[in-house]
C-alpha cells in the first residue's frame, strides 16, 4: 500500500503554529504530523479525501 503524501493534496496547508504546523482543509484540522498520518492513526484507513495538485509544465 502506498502512502498518501500530503504536500501534494490540494486539501493541505501550513498553519505556522508551533505546535500544529499542519492542517487539512477538507477534513478542517490541524495537527502536529502531516493528516495523512493522522487519520490514518485515528481510523487505520489511508485518506479518502485526496486529491492531487495540477501542475502546469509550461
């Protein structure tokens, strides 16, 4: 099973909060490791509201 990178979510961002560094929009929390790994712990099921950045290659 492949991990889930989040920094390649259109969901993710980063909150510049010491202690919570790392939020997701579609989930809305923020949390001390990236949410991939987060809810993952919580659920033991990989997350289900990803989607991938589109990147222009021009």
């Amino acid at each position: 099973m492949e991990r889930i990178n989040c920094r390649k979510c259109v969901h993710f961002y980063i909150t510049w909060e010491k202690t919570h560094p790392y939020g997701c929009r579609a989930m809305g929390f923020k949390t001390d490791v990236l949410p991939s790994v987060r809810v993952y712990q919580s659920s033991g099921v990989q997350c289900l509201r990803f989607v991938e950045k589109k990147f222009n290659k021009e």
